[in-house]
C-alpha cells in the first residue's frame, strides 16, 4: 500500500485544487493521500467527493503551525472532530494572525519590490490563508524572482529585513487540543535544518511524545542524510513511530507526489486512533 501523508490543496499554499490533488494522487500510484492543509480543514470536502471518481482513500488532516521558543514547528493531526471548538478557534486565530502577517510582510517589501496587497490576493483566489507562498508567486509574476523557491531564499527568508513572525500554538499544547478532539498529532520535518538554523530541541519532543504525540516524519526531501537519521534516533529514544511524506504542494514546489511514504503499519495506528475513519472509495 502507498501511502503519502502530507500534502497540500489550493486552499493553502498549494496550486491544485483538492479534486485535482485527488487525481494527481491517482496518476502517482498512491492508494491513500492525506490532504493537510495550514491551519483550516476547508479543503476536506472536495477531496471526500472526489474519492469515488479516483479510487484514491483520503486521510482528513491539517498541518498546524506551532512554535518553541522562537523556533517554527509544524505538527500533522489527523482524523480530529472538525466541530471541536478549541481547535477551531486556534485554527482561527492561527490563520488571522497569517494574514495580518502577510499584509505587513507586504507593506515592507513593497518599498523596494513592484507588488501590492492586491497582486498578492489574486494568486491565491481559493486559500483561506495568504501565506509566504502566494507572497513568494507575486513576486515572481512581478518579473522579480524565477520561482518560489529564489523568493523564498531572499526577501521572504526568516532572516530577512522583510520577515514578519505570526503567532503559533506551543506544539505541546497543540498536541494536547488534537489528542483531545480525538485526531492523532505527528511532527512534520522535525529535523529540517535546511529550513531554519535552529531545530527545536529534543527536550521538546519528550514532552510532545508525553501529550499524544505518535510519530515523527523522518522521509522528508528537506532532511538530508544526517537529518534523517537524527529524527530516527529521536523516535527511536522516544518510543515514537516513524513516518515519510512528499509535502507536495503541486508547482509550487519540486516535491513530488509519493517521494516518501507512510508505512501500513503506522497508518493502521491512526485510523484505530482517530475519531474519523478513512474516507475510501
């Protein structure tokens, strides 16, 4: 069975829209694809509807941007009650957050960049966030950057003059809110130093594995080989699983669609876990 966990729809920072991503899945080879986009679960019904079509079973998930102590964590929950209110409302306040994020990010790179609030909106009609992504297309439809990531590797990095921090959940916390809505957390990239310069430490992790947290995601295309095995050992110590994803977000960024993968086992894990079953064809 193949099975790629994190990947994201237009109602993020992808380019495809959620039955697009369905189908994509299909054309890739994959028996099951979790759709995870930021901070909203707006995308989780088109891609429901479009199981039937493409034969594909969906994993219901969302990517949660979390933070420890100054340093970015992203966390996966999966198969959580979508109508729990503490998650919502930090879901709610993550994306207004974002989006005041991107509107001064905007208002700084704008005295030195062709790109307007508006240029940035209308490359993302479908998300529910406007993130750095669509920040990152505007300026490259602008003639400024050849792609996303050139724009990300400039103005739009996290030590650039331009940059400007959003508010977060600590991932312990977020850890505690998902296992509570009855979703299962696992940590996205969780060594991914080409990324940032500083990782979240492991002291972090243990008290994330003593909140709910099942698993890290160790096969990711932004962890090298020492990346790699460092989150392994992490789980390895932490008696946590051990997962592999694509992150795809379509051509927004190289990654393709089942580059890594979940095992079985651990997606057996989640769906007896979780509140919501698979959604399957």
């Amino acid at each position: 069975m193949r099975i790629d966990p994190h990947a994201h729809s237009s109602r993020s920072d992808g380019t495809d829209a959620p039955a697009e991503l369905m189908a994509a899945a299909a054309r890739a080879g994959l028996d099951v694809v979790g759709l995870t986009d930021h901070d909203t679960t707006a995308g989780w019904a088109e891609a429901a509807a479009a199981v039937a079509t493409t034969g594909v079973s969906l994993l219901r998930g969302t990517e949660i941007s979390c933070a420890a102590d100054g340093v970015t964590l992203h966390l996966l929950a999966y198969l959580f009650d979508p109508e729990d209110a503490a998650l919502r409302d930090a879901f709610a306040r993550a994306r207004r957050s974002r989006d005041d994020r991107a509107r001064r990010m905007v208002d700084r790179l704008a005295t030195d960049y062709p790109i307007t609030w508006q240029d940035v909106v209308e490359q993302a009609p479908q998300a529910v966030t406007i993130g750095r992504p669509h920040i990152a297309d505007a300026l490259v439809s602008s003639g400024c950057f050849p792609d996303r990531a050139a724009a990300f590797a400039g103005p739009l990095a996290t030590d650039s003059p331009y940059y400007v921090r959003h508010w977060a959940l600590d991932p312990v916390r977020a850890c505690e809110l998902v296992r509570s809505a009855g979703g299962v957390p696992i940590a996205a990239h969780p060594r991914a130093a080409r990324r940032q310069r500083r990782l979240v430490p492991d002291e972090t992790f243990a008290a994330m594995a003593e909140a709910g947290l099942a698993a890290l995601e160790v096969d990711h295309r932004d962890h090298d080989a020492a990346g790699r095995e460092a989150a392994r050992d992490l789980a390895r110590r932490l008696g946590l699983g051990t997962s592999g994803a694509s992150d795809y977000h379509g051509a927004g960024k190289p990654n393709r669609l089942g580059e890594n993968l979940m095992p079985p086992g651990l997606l057996d894990r989640v769906v007896a876990e979780g509140a919501l079953p698979l959604v399957t064809a």
